[in-house]
C-alpha cells in the first residue's frame, strides 16, 4: 500500500536507467531511488553513485507526480485547514510523519500555523485521521 504511488511513476521502468532519467533534481524521491542501480545504502541513508549526492526525501516535493497528489487533497478538503478552517497558506501534511506514505487516507490539508503546531506540539495525529 506504501508504495503505490511510487509504483505508478514513470520513471519507475528499469529499462530507463537512471530512475531519475538523468535529472538529479528529481533524483531525490527515496522510494524511486531505492530501486535504481545506481542508489548505495549508506550509513547515512541513501547515496547517489552517479551524481555523487545524499538522496534525500524532501527532494520528491518538486515532482510533478507530488504536485498532482498534493492538488487533489487540497481539493478534497475543499482548500481549507483541517483545524482552524482557515483557507490562507495552505499545506499537505503526513499524518503519520512518513514522507513516503502519500495514500490519501495519510495526508491532510492544514495551514502553516496548524501545520507548525502538529510538528510541534503533541498534537495526536490520529485525531485529524478520524476527524472526517
Ligand atoms: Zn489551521
Ligand atoms: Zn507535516
């Protein structure tokens, strides 16, 4: 379940090569990267041997495939905060703090200041999860 958008990118086709078809700007979508030959297991996480790079997870944000998932929650709760209802500086937020985890059920729209209080405080994500 974890990885089924990652299974539905493009560019998950080995055939291709280099997952990241060569732009390492997108090269930082983990789960795209733990299937290319060219991703070493390092103590640290994950390592580019072609480009020489630390993968890092945040990275995924720029892809299309993000923005098209992110579009459709913000769609879904109808463009405003899960907490506060407020509709300005709006983001999509993991429940579960996986950033991997991008299933519908896991992610949830919340404003900047909503969004810096569940990181921050002990807000229990479980409550917004049911909250629907
Ligand atoms: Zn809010
Ligand atoms: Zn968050």
């Amino acid at each position: 379940m974890k990885n089924e958008i990652q299974l539905s990118l493009f560019a998950f086709d080995i055939s291709t090569g280099l997952l990241c078809r060569e732009e390492p700007a997108s090269n930082g979508f983990r789960m795209l990267c733990y299937q290319c030959p060219f991703s070493e297991k390092r103590k640290r996480g994950l390592f580019c041997s072609k480009y020489r790079i630390m993968i890092r997870a945040r990275s995924k944000y720029g892809l299309p495939q993000w923005k098209k998932t992110r579009q459709a929650i913000l769609d879904r709760d109808h463009r405003s905060c899960h907490i506060c209802r407020s509709g300005d500086f709006l983001s999509v937020h993991h429940v579960d703090c996986d950033p991997t985890n991008d299933v519908p059920e896991n992610l949830v729209t919340l404003c900047e200041r909503c969004h810096a209080l569940v990181h921050t405080t002990a807000i229990d994500p479980g409550s917004l999860r049911s909250h629907r």
